[in-house]
C-alpha cells in the first residue's frame, strides 16, 4: 500500500440508485473518524447516477464507472482491487452507516489485534430513511464453532454494512465469490469466520432501508445461494459436527429451492432437487409437504385449465 494510504477504504456498488445513493455517501461523510477513502462502482447505471457522481468534489471519494454486469460480487470485487485502506467496509447505496460505525469498527480491531474482522448489528427504516424499526443483532459467540453454526443456520447473520475486514485476511481468504448464483456475502462471512475470530460490536452500525426496489425484494431463489454455499463449506471444514450441519442445512435449502420451482411449474426439477435433500437431511415434514405441492400443482392447473376451456366453449 502507499505511504499515504487511508486506514479504511469503503466500497459502495450502485446501480441506478440515483435517487438513494445521496444518502449513503453522506453518512460516509458524516463519520466520526474520517481517515478513509469511498470507492463507488457504478455498474452501468442509466439513471443519472454518473452524471451525480462526477459533479463531486471529494477528493475521498473515487469512482468506477464499468459496463453493466449484474453480478453484485464482481462489482464489489471491483472496489476492493483498487482499494488502498488496510481496513475494507462496505455499504449498499441503499443504506447508511450511523455516524460512529467506522470509528467503533477502528477501536474494537486496534484492541483486538489478533482478530480479522469486526461486525455489529444493523436495523431496518423505512424508505425515507426514518422510522427505525427491528433491530438484528449480529452473532454474539465467540467461539470460531459458535459463530459458524450462528452464521450457517441463519439466526443472527452479519449485515454487509455491518462489517469490517483487515486487508491481510480478506487477501488470505479471498474476495467475494463471483460463480455463486446468490449469497455471496454469506459465503464470505463463513470463510472469514473459518480462518479468524471476529470482533462482536454489540451496537447498530447501519440502517437498511426498507423500500420496494431493494435488492433481496428480487431474489427469486435465496435458497439455491445458500445450497451452494454449504456445499463449498463441506470441503473446508473437518469437524464432523460442522460436515453433518453443511450437509442438513443445504438439505433443507434445497427443499426451499424446490418449492420455488415448483411454483416455476417445473415439476420435474423439483422431484430430483427433493431427490437430493432427502439423501442430505432425510425427510422431514417439511420434505413431504414440499413433495405434495410439487405433485398437486400440475395436477391442480391442468383442472384450471380445463375448467376454463370449457367455460370457453359454453
């Protein structure tokens, strides 16, 4: 890194948020601690975005403009590369860090030096960016066990916004997965968790906001995301209590993943992915239900469909 490098670099992927982005940068530039640079990436923006971003004068702030990808990871991945900090954040331009989030992320890492990472909680507002409303606290274990089975099974998973990475551990275990069809970051917080212990700030450091263009609102099949996820896991892990968990909670994603394609009318796909979740997690109620969804829904469209042709022809 150069001598003259920022102690933290934030990246903030965008696209087509031109009516959102302003606020995320502007809780950047209200941070109490102001050693840091903000890389944007636009990714091929159409909404005025560049024209907004260019129009700034920061010298912290830089930005990326490239073709659009779609792929969430290869964006983000772009900021890191050209990144100088010794401390990588990340916020969603959709979001907005609380005025104290760098500067606790700094404290607890400078206190902690062995540990990698630093992650807190975050909190949901409302479209305007008001209202603050359910608070989900980050995984509060501190054991490296603990903390990978919080994270696995989901009850408490660090929000993108809520975390920080030493340059040196990110480098080790490498940026975020750009094959993943989802859940990147999930994945990315599990191989963190494997390698270095992480420093749990127990306060909110960033408010998501709720509005009906935000990204997970989209998300047609979370579970495929995950399912792959664990099975990367798999091959890392050695304890048999963590391969068993890897293998029961790919399961049940699987199970969730036939679900949606079920409701995709593809019944067929269905049947083989149940397939494969009964021989990772067995059969659990939730497998049989699944099954008689996907074996009465062509059933119960083909009715529909005969019950219109005929209404038709009378």
């Amino acid at each position: 890194m150069e001598s003259n490098s920022p102690l933290i670099s934030i990246v903030i992927p965008t696209y087509n948020r031109r009516h959102l982005l302003p606020d995320a940068i502007e809780s950047v530039r209200r941070q109490t601690f102001d050693d840091w640079e903000l890389i944007v990436v636009d990714d091929g923006s159409t909404d005025g975005t560049r024209s907004y971003l260019t129009s700034l004068r920061d010298r912290r702030i830089r930005t990326v403009f490239q073709k659009h990808c779609g792929n969430i990871a290869t964006v983000r991945n772009v900021g890191i590369e050209v990144s100088r900090g010794a401390m990588i954040a990340f916020l969603d331009s959709d979001d907005m860090f609380i005025r104290e989030c760098l500067e606790m992320h700094v404290t607890q890492l400078m206190l902690n030096p062995d540990s990698g990472w630093s992650y807190g909680h975050h909190q949901l507002v409302d479209a305007t960016g008001q209202d603050p409303g359910r608070q989900y606290k980050a995984p509060m274990e501190t054991s490296r066990t603990g903390v990978l089975l919080a994270i696995m099974k989901g009850h408490t998973v660090p929000h993108t916004g809520s975390v920080m990475i030493r340059r040196a551990l990110l480098e080790e275990v490498g940026p975020f997965d750009e094959t993943l069809p989802l859940a990147e970051d999930f994945d990315l917080w599990l191989r963190l968790a494997l390698v270095s212990p992480g420093v749990v700030i127990d306060a909110t450091m960033v408010n998501v906001r709720e509005h009906p263009d935000r990204t997970t609102k989209h998300i047609p099949d979370m579970a495929l995301g995950k399912a792959a996820v664990f099975a990367k896991l798999k091959e890392r892990v050695r304890e048999d209590d963590l391969r068993h968990w890897c293998d029961r909670l790919r399961g049940e994603q699987l199970i969730h993943h036939a679900t949606a394609l079920s409701r995709q009318n593809h019944p067929f796909r269905a049947m083989r992915v149940l397939a494969t979740a009964a021989r990772l997690r067995g059969v659990p109620y939730s497998w049989w239900t699944t099954l008689g969804k996907v074996v009465l829904r062509p059933i119960v469209r083909r009715g529909i469909r005969t019950r219109d042709t005929t209404t038709t022809r009378d």
